[in-house]
C-alpha cells in the first residue's frame, strides 16, 4: 500500500515537473533562448562588456533586441500596463531608437548593404508597433516580431561576415582588401548620396544666376552653404553628446524631419518665382522692372536660405555617419585610409558633379533651363516632404505619440509593400505609407496646377507684349 502510495506521489512529482519544464522550455522559446533583456543598447555594453575588450557583433545585437523583444511579446501576452519600465511597450519601442540605432546597426547597413534596406527595416519596426498599439491579438504580434528578428538576421550574418566576426570562412572579404575596399566604398555612397540632393540644388541655382547676367547673387547661395557646413559640424557635436548621455539617437530624426519640412517651403516658393520668369520677356521685364536693389535682395537671400537647408539637411547625417566609420577603422589594415579614401572620393564626384550642372546649366537655353530648374525644385519638395514625414513620423516617433489613427497611416500599405528596398524611390522620398504618400500626392496636385496657372499667366503677358512689337 505504501509503495503504490510512494509511485503515486512519484508519478505526480513527475507530472508537475514535466508541466514545469515545458512551461519554461516554451518561455525560453519565446525568448531567443532565455537570453537576458536589456532596454537599451548602452545598458548591455555596461553590463557585458564595460572595458570595450569584447566584440560585439551584429549577430549579438540581434540576439538581444530578439530578447528585449519577447520580453514585451510575454508582457503583452500577460495582460500587463502598456507604461512604465514594466510595461509591455517599452521594449517594443526601445528596440528601435535605444537599441537599432545606438548600436551602429542602422548606419552600418546604410552603409555596407544599403538606405533602401533601413528604410525597409525601418517601417517593419513601425509595422510591429502599429500592431501592438492596435491590440492585434499576440498571434499577429509574434508574426510582425519574427519578420522583423528575420530581416535584421538577414543583415547580421551579411555584416559579421563581412567583418570577420563569424568563423566560418576566412574569406578575401573579412581577411584584408575586401573589407577596407567596402568601407571605401560605403563612406564613397554616403558622401555622394546625401551630399546629391543638396549639390542638384546649390548647383541649379548657381546656374541660373550666372545665366541671368546676376552673376554678384551666387555669393549668397555660397554663404548658406558654408554657414550650413560649420552649423552641421556644431549640430553633429551636440546630437552625438545627446545621444550618448540618453542612449537614444530620436533628436537627430526630429531635427532632419523639421529642416526637410522647413526646405519643402522654401523650395515651393523657390520653384514657382522660377517658373514665373520662364518666358524671356518675364525675366527681362523682371530685371528692368525692379524698384530698388531691395526687393532683387530679398529674392536672394531666399536662394542662400535654400542652399543653407539643402546641406544643414544632410551635414551632420554625413558627420554622425562617418564618425561610425572611424570608430571601426582600426580594426582593420589600411582602415583610415579607407574612410579618408572614401571621403575625398565622394566630396570629388559630388564637386564634378556641381560643376556639370554648372557648366552645362549655362549653356540650356533661357526657357528650357528655368522649367528644368522650377521642375528639379518642385521634384526635390516632394521628396524632401516625404523623407521628412518620415523621419518624424516614423524614426521621430510622432505618429506612435500621438498614436490611433495616425500610427494606422504609419503602417506599410500592402499593396505597395513592393516599394521596400528600392534605392530611386528611397533617393526621391517615397514609402509605402499614407503618413508619407497622402502629403506628397497633395504637394504634386498643388504643384501641378501652380506650374499649369503660371504658364498660362506668362503666355497672357507674352501675347499683348508680342503684339505690340509686330
């Protein structure tokens, strides 16, 4: 009697302790293995690595925002209050400015893979977030946590490799030249990339002022560009001090977001006073017209405050990123020469570039050049509107802020989830969001039929003129 008594209690103790071991065999799952969560990127290297004498590797990183995620997965999946350090949504939201971004992870890829990928990684953190705020079931949650874990995988088994921090092979890429010609090449892309959209616009407008026999103006063009240069360099120094005391990078993106919605003002305004002097007799009548050098000035310093924005907007992106750079250069042979390299390479192509406009800007005839210039201005506000919404919407965090139905029009459309990871569309502002898309669609119609009333306003004044001459 006692021994079926004893294997009784033994069989429970047995049952017990299998339910308990599945329990916690399904929560390591959960997870990434049991691994211990951090809110924020700077935490972990105090805690796992405060000498510096550890590789951190982008496997590591992904392995703890998988953990820092699942620990918001449990916390959702177990009722808990949304705020607070023990609230479910903090580590959903810390993964991304605290984690993401500190890291280096952002700007390695922006660098090393390429922006279309951030931007794609990007708006899935807003996807998985837009789900939590909308309190999907845990189900639909996990799935937008696992795409995410996945993309970011993706781009740490690429990254790692490239490093040499995975053992596997030892390849031309992590050993010696394949590594220092991708730096070069990375920083090459950075500085052509951001420095592009700000050079199209410097040069047209050096361009049209030599063209427009007002060769003194270009000075002011000048000045906002080297104003913007030293106040980019200041801004980069005061971002990165920011951000290295709160562990988060989101002023920077509040500030890029408010420049680029500021330029978009500006250069509306910039592209219809050209348009408006597209005819020759406009422009001739403008110049011959003009009351005092007063009125001529306050154009002016409308195109040095356009330059000023065009390259504040991308100055300190550039400086932040290159100094991303420069803190792995002496991991590797030749490592500086490659980040210098790149960086007198890109500021070459970017001035034979400005040059070309230039050059061959002065040479297009006086209508074709001012549409072609007022056209380059509206293009370039559509794009400088939708990489704005997005930097303070989306990187910013306004839209989970304000949340309900704006976080919704943050979320990927699907039926343009193809737009991910294209360079052009990236390049020109473009994202498979309505808090993006809606606003540029607006500014096209408006802009459309602006050029539409322009021209026909200019043809009006160009007949009588005509006829009185015949």
């Amino acid at each position: 009697m006692r021994r079926s008594l004893a294997k009784k209690v033994l069989c429970i103790l047995l049952a017990v302790g299998a339910v308990c071991f599945s329990l916690f065999a399904a929560y390591a799952a959960d997870t990434g293995g049991g691994g211990e969560f951090y809110l924020s990127y700077k935490k972990y290297v105090e805690a796992q690595n405060p000498d510096g004498t550890k590789t951190v590797t982008y496997n590591d990183i992904t392995d703890q925002i998988a953990n820092l995620l699942a620990e918001g997965l449990r916390r959702y999946e177990a009722g808990a209050e949304r705020e607070g350090d023990d609230g479910y949504y903090k580590p959903f939201t810390n993964s991304y400015g605290f984690w993401y971004e500190t890291s280096g992870f952002e700007k390695t890829v922006m660098g090393y893979i390429s922006g279309a990928r951030v931007n794609e990684v990007e708006l899935q953190f807003s996807n998985m977030k837009k789900a939590v705020n909308s309190g999907a079931d845990v189900a639909a949650v996990k799935a937008e946590v696992d795409t995410l874990v996945s993309m970011l995988r993706e781009d740490a088994v690429v990254l790692d490799a490239l490093f040499g921090y995975t053992v596997e092979e030892e390849s031309e890429t992590s050993s010696g030249g394949g590594l220092v010609w991708a730096t070069f090449g990375a920083v090459f892309g950075i500085i052509l990339r951001e420095g592009l959209e700000a050079i199209l616009i410097v040069g047209a407008m050096v361009a049209y002022l030599i063209k427009t026999e007002n060769k003194r103006g270009t000075r002011y063009v000048y000045f906002g560009a080297v104003i913007a240069l030293i106040a980019s360099v200041g801004l980069a120094v005061l971002l990165y001090s920011i951000t290295s005391s709160t562990s988060n990078s989101i002023p920077q993106e509040i500030v890029e977001g408010v420049t680029a919605l500021i330029a978009v003002a500006v250069l509306i305004y910039v592209s219809n006073w050209m348009v408006s002097k597209a005819e020759s007799e406009a422009w001739t009548n403008y110049i011959s017209g003009k009351v005092s050098d007063s009125a001529d000035k306050g154009k002016m310093w409308a195109l040095g405050f356009t330059s000023f924005l065009a390259v504040f907007r991308e100055g300190a992106e550039v400086i932040l990123f290159c100094q991303q750079y420069f803190s792995r250069a002496g991991e590797m042979q030749h490592g500086y020469l490659a980040v210098f390299g790149g960086i007198l390479a890109g500021l070459a192509a970017v001035a034979l570039i400005f040059v070309l406009i230039r050059v061959f800007g002065v040479k297009i005839p006086l209508k074709p050049f001012f549409m072609a210039t007022s056209i380059l201005m509206a293009v370039m506000s559509v794009a400088f509107l939708g990489s704005g919404m997005f930097e303070l919407f989306l990187d910013g965090r306004l839209a989970e802020t304000i949340g309900g139905f704006v976080q919704q029009l943050a979320g990927t459309i699907p039926a343009l989830s193809w737009m991910n990871g294209n360079d052009v569309l990236t390049f020109l502002g473009i994202y498979p969001t309505w808090i993006t898309l809606g606003p540029q669609l607006i500014l096209t119609a408006v802009t459309v039929i602006t050029f539409i009333l322009m021209l026909r306003k200019n043809k009006k004044e160009k007949t009588p003129a005509s006829q009185g001459e015949a």
